[in-house]
C-alpha cells in the first residue's frame, strides 16, 4: 500500500496512556492534525487494557485493530515495556508499529524499548506547544513519509 492509499482510508490509532491529561493533549494535537479527517483514535487507560484491546478480548471484542500504537511506559497494572512485549510475541501484531511516547528519559526504559524492539522512543515535552509539534511530527512521520503494514484481526 502506499502512502497516498493509506491517506485514503481510515488510520487507526491505538493510544495507551494513563494520564488523562496527556492523553487529551495528544487527542487534541492529533485531531488538529493534517490528516484529521482519516484518523481514529481509540484509547486505553492501562497495559492491561491496552493487551485486552489488542487481544480483542471482553470488553473490547469488536475492537478495531490499530495502524499504530502510541504507548507511554510508567502505567498502573502493566508497564508499556510489558505491553510492547506482549506484541512484539504476539504473531499476528508482531509488524504494528509501536512508537513509545513518554515523559521518560530514563537510559533504562530507552534502551528496554528498543531491546524489544519499539519502532522508536520519544520523550513528552513538558509545555504544550512542543507537545502539539512532537505529536505533529510523528503523525507527519508515520502516516505521511512511511509505508505501514496492513492491519490484521487479533
């Protein structure tokens, strides 16, 4: 698929973040996005939902499967590290791109991330503004520059 098909259709984001306040930033810098009119986000407050969601499991059985998955790290019940290694073990999810987007800088969790093999690492800006530009960027970057495997059913 191309990148002017994937324009075409519907993206499905899958955000996993728990604190409500950036998840509404990111809804927001999102939603102003260039490609505001394709996208679908859908959101989860923790890892454990976020594996319920991806496993299309109760109460998520009709769930959408994602283009991408944004994933913040330090979450109650599973950490985003777990969470990303249950789908990069999971075959049918083992291609979805998994950008993790965090207020961490820890070496520790960077190098975690790409040991289990997230498509990239991005530290959450503390003002708004550079908020908005870094989510900016990576909707730019995934849905404008490169090409995303196709979505597949759980």
């Amino acid at each position: 698929m191309n990148n002017s098909e994937h324009n075409n259709n519907n993206i499905d984001i899958l955000l996993v973040e728990d604190n409500p306040a950036d998840a509404r930033l990111t809804f927001e810098a999102l939603k102003d996005g260039k490609l505001a009119n394709y996208k679908n986000i859908h959101h989860v407050s923790d890892g454990e939902r976020a594996i319920k969601y991806l496993s299309q499991e109760a109460p998520f059985e009709d769930a959408v499967m994602p283009n991408l998955v944004l994933l913040d790290i330090n979450m109650p019940k599973v950490n985003g590290i777990e969470v990303l290694k249950f789908i990069r073990g999971n075959k049918m999810l083992e291609t979805l791109p998994v950008v993790m987007l965090t207020t961490s800088q820890s070496e520790e969790d960077i190098v975690k991330s790409y040991t289990f093999h997230a498509n990239c690492y991005v530290s959450k800006p503390v003002d708004f503004q550079s908020f908005v530009q870094v989510v900016s960027k990576i909707e730019q970057f995934w849905f404008s520059v490169v090409h995303l495997p196709p979505s597949t059913e759980a």
